[in-house]
C-alpha cells in the first residue's frame, strides 16, 4: 500500500473541529425554517376568509391571491437583482422585510376598497422575503458541506406548520 499524502493527510482532530460549525448551522436553518413556517401559517389560511369578511367576492379573492402570487412569483429575481446591483444585500433583504410588515398592517386601513386591497397585495408579494430566507439557508447549508441535511431541516418547518395552522 501507498503511504498517504502528507500534504493532504486530515487528523481526527481537524475533522472533529470542523465538523464544529456544521453541527450548530443544522438546529439553526431548522429553526429558522421553523419561523418562517410559523408566519406563513399565522397569516396564509385567514387571508381568504378576512378578504371575504369585507365583502369581496370568490372572484375577486382569486384575483388579488393570484396577483398577489404571480408577484411573489418574480419578486426573488427583483430583489436578488436589486441587492446585486446595489451591493447591499442585508439593507435589501431588511429593507424589504420592513415594507412587507408596513404593507400586511396597511391592509387594515381600507378593507373594503379592491384597489388598495390590489396594490398593498402587489406590495406584499413583491416584498415577501421568505424565499430569499430559504435561498440563504440552502446555500449556507451546502457552503458549509451540510446540502443533504437541508431536506430534513426544511421538513422540521414544514411540521412546525401543521402545528401552528390550527392554532
């Protein structure tokens, strides 16, 4: 047999010492996917019932959930360009969380007009950062070497939904 390579021989110490970092970034994207699951559920299934509560129809609903979706559709390309271009990503990625609190709060001031409704939806959409968050999480996971765990962290979310919906 060849003796190994002393320039790329890795010691059970370096191993265990690297493996350091990854054992704490797993709890964390399963705790964050957690998070976003838990907003998703507080908000997603009363958005149709609270739209239908101030009158709007069952087509109407279709139309500003499906505008609204079809924004949140492009909206990664659109922020992932802006923050790019800019070279700010965490302001981008701050910035947009903050405008899609504001907007899901100013849903309140005019429930009944299809307009406002329609444009604060579009805002929502645009603004919705929750797939730049799992983007993050994924691509922190395989820089770290962790790719395959990803799966199970997103499932730890995805569990925290069937939770929380029918809280």
């Amino acid at each position: 047999p060849m003796p190994a390579d002393p320039r790329i021989a890795i010691t059970a110490t370096e191993l265990t010492a690297a493996a350091q970092p990854l054992r704490r970034l797993i709890p964390v994207a399963s705790v964050v996917f957690a998070l976003r699951f838990i907003a998703l559920a507080a908000f997603t299934p009363y958005t149709f019932l609270w739209l239908e509560s101030n009158g709007f129809d069952t087509h109407q609903r279709g139309l500003l959930g499906g505008f609204a979706s079809a924004v949140r559709f492009g909206a990664p390309m659109v922020l992932g360009t802006l923050a790019d271009w800019s070279g700010h990503r965490r302001l981008v990625f701050v910035t947009a969380t903050i405008i899609n609190g504001l907007a899901v709060a100013a849903l309140t001031l005019q429930p009944e007009s299809a307009t406002s409704q329609g444009l604060l939806f579009g805002l929502c959409g645009l603004t919705e950062t929750g797939s730049l968050l799992d983007a993050f999480v994924m691509r922190s996971l395989s820089w770290a070497g962790a790719a395959a765990s990803a799966p199970k962290a997103r499932a730890w979310g995805a569990l925290t939904w069937c939770v929380a919906a029918p809280l």
